[in-house]
C-alpha cells in the first residue's frame, strides 16, 4: 500500500467532492451561510504511489486485491467489517458509503462495486473535513440526501457509514413496544398497538439524550443498541439497511457497527441532520410527526397497504378500538412522536 502518511503535508486544497453550502440571504432562513470543501486532498512534496487496479470487483469477489481494498477503507474509517479479503455485505455497504460521499455518485445509482477508477481515488491521501466544525468536541453529522453518517472526534473522522432513513411513506401497523420505551414507559411486560405513522427523517440539530443496550422494540420496530436524539428516534443496528431510504424514521446503521457505535458518542453530543432542502439549524430540534391509533385495528388485522386519513390536528382516532383488541389498545388513545 502507498505510504498515506504523506497527507499530513497540506499545500493545497482541492475540491473534490460534497460541498455543503448556501448563499447568504437577508432573512437567516438557512442558517449559517458556509462553504465547506469536505473531501480534500493535501498535496505533497513526494508523489503517491498508487497500486493499479485491472478488473472491477463486487460482492462476491475475493483475493488480495479485495484485502487491500478492505484494508484502505478502514484506513479512510469506512468499515467494512474484517479485512478478510472476501467481497461481502459489510463491505459493499463501505462501498456504497464511499461512492455517496467521496466520488459524488447519487445514492440512486450506487452499484456497490470497486473500479479500476475509484480504486485509484480511494488511494488518493484524503482528508475528510466536518461541515459543522464549530460544534460539540464529538459530534455526529448524518446526510441524508448521500445517505451517509460521519462521527467527528475534534473534527476527525472516527467512522463513516452507509444509513438508511425514513422513506417519507405513510404505514399502518401492529408493533411491539418494549417496556421504557414511548407509549409503555412504565410498563412491565411488553404491549402490542395498532398504529399509523409517516416515515420521516427531520433535518434539524440535536444532542444524543439516551441510549439502550441490546435489542428494543418500539413503534419503529425492532432496534439494536440504539442511541436517541429526537424523541423516538434513534441511530441504531439494523439487519437490513439498504441502498435506499427504508426506515420508519431511525438512522439504520449496520449491525457490526452499532455493536460498538455507543462507544464513539456520548451523552449531550450535537447530532446535525442535513435534509438537502435547509441548514439544520434553521430547523433547530424539529420535532419528528405524531403518530395515531390505527381505527381498523383488531387483534386479527394490521395492514400496510390501506391507510386511514392522517389528522391534521390532534390525531385522535373518532371510534374506539373493536371489543377484540389487546386491553394495551383499549386505553385512552394517545399521540406518539413518530421514530
């Protein structure tokens, strides 16, 4: 592998990659207005030398070229799992995240796959800058346009990963809700609901507030290790996070990360939330939607397809559950935040 150690000498800063940036405007609406060159690369004094790369390589794939491949990624903190030389999930996942952030490719046309190009890129010395530099020591910036998410210690990256966020769809359906969590706080034993909601992902600014060990269920589903930031909603493992938005509103990261993804944020740590429309800050802590009771719930029926009308004030269903529902769902109805 070349020698990387090079990079630290920076003579010049090339803009490669996302830019995050907004024109200044008379009202403030977007917040701050900055410019930040995100992927940079320093100049050197001696030449990087690059192994070639001769075919492209995907999932499935295996050999020495995909350690090294492995190898280099987890060198950039793009984690693709063990460097074992075998072409799997975790690193397509890595794969994926590179291509978002680094070579610019939209998050619809990701393949997954390592080209003799992007190879020669990847090892290029890059640096990879906060967008929000004046923040909490650690924080966490999450894209959701690229899909992606950077932990920041003292503005370094720790890790970058692959996510999946809300897909901006309405669901109905029947969840489990884990005792501590919302709607079944103080809860002994875990309840089932039928319940609607919009999967959506706020831009905004907040702070990590709570976090859970092991496997949590709550009107978002299953959660594995998760960290909340806006009310329900959580960064934490998922066995499946796709190339695309799938999530009720949670940030899904890969399972083998969230394993140790409490380890590298705190309690009290800024989480920033770009939605490619504003600044984050000019949402500030926007709360997620509320969800409401599923009126066509009974013990027998859930769907996801057929959607009731969504409140547009208190959203109260205006009849009472059937006379089959668990007692969980005969209760006053309440308004749950959405995860």
């Amino acid at each position: 592998m070349p020698a990387f150690a090079a990079a630290a000498i920076l003579l010049a800063v090339i803009l490669v990659g996302v830019v995050a940036s907004n024109d200044s405007s008379s009202d403030g609406a977007n917040g701050p207005t900055t410019t930040v060159s995100q992927i940079v690369m320093p100049s050197s004094t001696a030449p990087v030398t690059k192994l070639p790369l001769t075919q492209t390589y995907g999932r499935g794939a295996a050999g020495p070229e995909i350690k090294l491949i492995q190898d280099r990624l987890i060198e950039l903190k793009f984690d693709p799992g063990v460097a074992d030389g075998a072409f799997g999930e975790r690193t397509q996942q890595a794969v994926w995240a590179f291509e978002k952030l680094v070579m610019g490719t939209p998050r619809d046309q990701v393949t997954g796959k390592v080209t003799p190009e992007m190879w020669s890129r990847m090892q290029d010395p890059l640096l990879i800058l906060p967008r929000r530099p004046d923040s909490t020591p650690n924080h966490t910036e999450i894209y959701l346009p690229e899909q992606v998410q950077i932990v920041f210690h003292a503005d370094t990256p720790v890790l970058v990963t692959h996510i999946s966020s809300g897909d901006n769809e309405e669901w109905c359906e029947e969840v489990t809700i884990s005792p501590g969590e919302q709607d079944n706080e103080t809860g002994t034993e875990p309840i089932k609901k039928g319940v609607c909601g919009l999967s959506w992902t706020p831009g905004g600014v907040y702070k990590y507030y709570r976090m859970v060990v092991g496997r949590r269920e709550s009107q978002l589903g299953g959660m594995y290790n998760p960290v909340y930031f806006n009310k329900g909603i959580a960064v934490h493992g998922a066995r499946e996070v796709p190339d695309s938005p799938a999530s009720h509103g949670c940030i899904r990261i890969p399972m083998h990360i969230s394993d140790y993804f409490q380890s590298l944020v705190a309690k009290g740590d800024q989480v920033f939330v770009f939605d490619g429309v504003k600044e984050p800050e000019a949402y500030g802590a926007q709360s997620p939607r509320f969800n409401w009771i599923d009126p066509s719930y009974t013990t027998t029926t859930s769907t996801t397809t057929t959607l009731p009308a969504k409140p547009t004030t208190t959203p109260v269903p205006t009849t009472t559950p059937a006379t089959t529902t668990p007692t969980a769902t005969t209760t006053p109805p309440t308004t749950v935040p959405a995860g």
